[in-house]
C-alpha cells in the first residue's frame, strides 16, 4: 500500500518557495529568512524527483496505453502552459520586445535546449525539460516491465547517472568559466534537460524500489516523527550551511543542479512509507486542493508579474510587503481558477474518450 496523501501539502509548500524566492526579494527582513524558505532551485529538484516517482507508481500495476499515457499528460500540462504563454506574449508585444525565435521556441516548448530560455515565461523552462522527461518515460517503463532487474541494480543505475551529472557539473563551476547573466555556461548548467533527467531518473528508480521491494505504509509514533523532524532539518540545515560544503569539499558544488536528488527520494520514501501524528496532520484531506493548484501556482506567477509590472504597477504605489501579500493572494484565487479549468479540460476529454473510444477515463 502506497501513502501519498501528504505529497500535496510538501508540493504546494515548494511552489509557494519558488514564488517567494521570486518575488520577495525586495522586502528589507527577506535576507534574515532562513535559506531553505528561499532555495527556489531546490524545490524544482524536488519536482523532477517527485513527478518521476509518481509516474512510475501511477503505471507499474496497470497496462500501458501510449496514446492514453500523450493524452494525460497533454491534457495535464499543455492547457496552463498555453495559458501562460499566452499572457507573457500579450503582455510583451504590447509593452516590450518579443523576437519571432523565441516566440516559435516557447510555442513548441523548446526554450530549454537553447540559450536564454527564461525570455517569455520565465518559470516555463521547467515545462520544457518536463517534457522531454515524459516523452523518454514510456522507454524506461517498458524497460523495467520487461525485464524486471533487481532493485539495487535499478537504484544504483540512478546513482551513476547522478553521481556523472554531477561530476560534469562540478568541472563546469570550477574551470574558471564565466557563469552567469545567461552566458551559454549559465543556460547549459542550469536549463539544459539533459543536465536534469538525472533527477527525474532517480524518482523513477525510487519507485520502482518501492514497488519491487514491496514496501508496506507503516503507522509510526515518536520515533517515526523524529525521523520526519530529522530530514525535514537535514534538508534545511544542509541549505543553511551551503557555503561551509563548499568550503568543506574544496569546490564549488552544483546544490542548484539536482545535487540534492537523493536526499529528496530519501524524503520521499519516508513519506510514503509512514503515518505518524504529524504526518496525519500534514495529510489532512483539504492540502489536497492545495496540491491541485501548485502547478498552476508555479507556471502562472511570471505571467502574473509581468501584468502587474507592465500594466498595474504605474498605477499605484505601495510597500515592497504589502506588495508581495497582495500579489501573492491574487495568485492563489487565479491558481485556484487555473486548476479548476485544468481540471474541468481533463474531465471532458475523458469524457468523449470514453464516447469515441472507450479507452475510459484519463
């Protein structure tokens, strides 16, 4: 039995990172707030780690329809993804510059394979290598069916994908090349799907741990939340202390690019594993609607900033906290609208595929 029900809570808990780390930047107290409530980029490691667990959980027990599987995932993805295409260009023909490349590139969701990815929707180059990681899934997933290897083997493969990404990523930061301002070093290290599929590997391999190995959901007490306690600080402890890693390790370490991979599947099993007290609270059945509107949370934020900026900001004047408050609050109501569209798309498909079809429901 698999426990996924606090996913949405720690889901929804990342996206509101991300937004933050964004946008609170102005706020004078925002350098005080501990580094984990600011580590954007780890959250997105947590997103490729958990998008490739729940995949795999999702379709190990049940047959594998390729064009069910392209229509889920489209239907998933692509509606709020157009949403927020479409506004960022709306907004950018009116008020600024949108060169033709760049609009093609984001069209067909291909700004991550090139330099300056972040131009239209700048959050969206998730989107790209997300992608990419659903179109080499079904590979992997028929892979594994058909050839059942071990666990360890399985989950020793995604280390030594991780562990050469990283190597890779370690040479980059440490060969005295320039990196940042979107120099193509900065895109490559930080955007290239290439550089992530590790990341989203490893969640794959973890579940497939999970499934091979036959884990149970245990109930836990004390002890069980200690353990929760401990690696929710380890996480927060090891970003807090970044700079003492490096110098500890005598480099530069990649913490932006997937580095903290294994300790977000660590995270994950855990999770999905126990049900102690504070896990119970944490699974409380409204986070689930907190989970449904992360997605819409993360894509939407840019489009939003960009109307407030160009649009509203000239218009009124008001303190960098209340700003942010204001602007956060109005993000959520639109996620919250955004998911409920994504959702009612969702169900309409389903709906006529199960007229036209009869491949039942997505």
């Amino acid at each position: 039995m698999v426990n996924t029900s606090t996913l949405p809570f720690f889901r929804f808990l990342a996206a509101c990172i991300v937004v933050f780390f964004h946008f609170a930047q102005k706020i004078e107290w925002y350098p005080k707030v501990p580094d984990v409530f600011k580590a954007g980029s780890l959250m997105v490691t947590f997103f490729f780690v958990l998008s490739g667990f729940l995949l795999y959980l999702g379709y190990s027990q049940k047959s594998f329809s390729l064009r069910q599987y392209i229509l889920k995932r489209t239907v998933k993805i692509l509606p709020l993804y157009y949403l927020a295409f479409v506004i960022s260009v709306g907004v950018l023909t009116v008020y600024s510059t949108l060169p033709a490349s760049e609009f093609f590139r984001n069209l067909f969701c291909l700004q991550s394979w090139q330099p300056f990815p972040l131009t239209v929707n700048f959050t969206s180059w998730f989107v790209s290598v997300l992608m990419f990681c659903y179109a080499v899934f079904p590979l992997i997933l028929l892979f594994l069916k058909k050839n059942r290897p071990k666990g360890w083997v399985v989950l020793l493969a995604s280390m030594l994908l991780w562990a050469v990404t990283q190597w890779f990523n370690v040479k980059i930061l440490n060969s005295g090349v320039y990196i940042g301002n979107f120099h193509w070093t900065d895109t490559l290290l930080y955007y290239f799907p290439l550089f992530h599929f590790c990341t989203f590997f490893m969640g794959i391999c973890g579940a497939y741990c999970f499934v091979a190995w036959d884990w149970q959901t245990r109930s836990g007490g004390t002890f069980s939340v200690l353990i929760t306690c401990v690696l929710l600080l380890t996480v927060a402890m090891m970003v807090q202390f970044q700079p003492e890693i490096d110098n500890l390790a005598g480099y530069s370490l990649p913490f932006s690019v997937s580095f903290y991979a294994p300790l977000m599947l660590l995270l994950l099993w855990h999770l999905t594993l126990s049900q102690n007290p504070l896990l119970k609270i944490l699974a409380w059945p409204k986070f689930k609607i907190l989970g449904e509107i992360s997605y819409a949370l993360f894509i939407l934020q840019a489009p939003l900033d960009k109307l407030d900026t160009y649009v509203l900001s000239p218009h009124y004047v008001m303190g960098p906290v209340t700003h942010f408050i204001l602007f956060f609050t109005v993000l959520l109501f639109v996620s919250y609208l955004a998911a409920r569209f994504e959702k009612a798309v969702a169900k309409r498909v389903a709906g006529r595929l199960t007229m036209t079809n009869g491949f039942g429901r997505i």
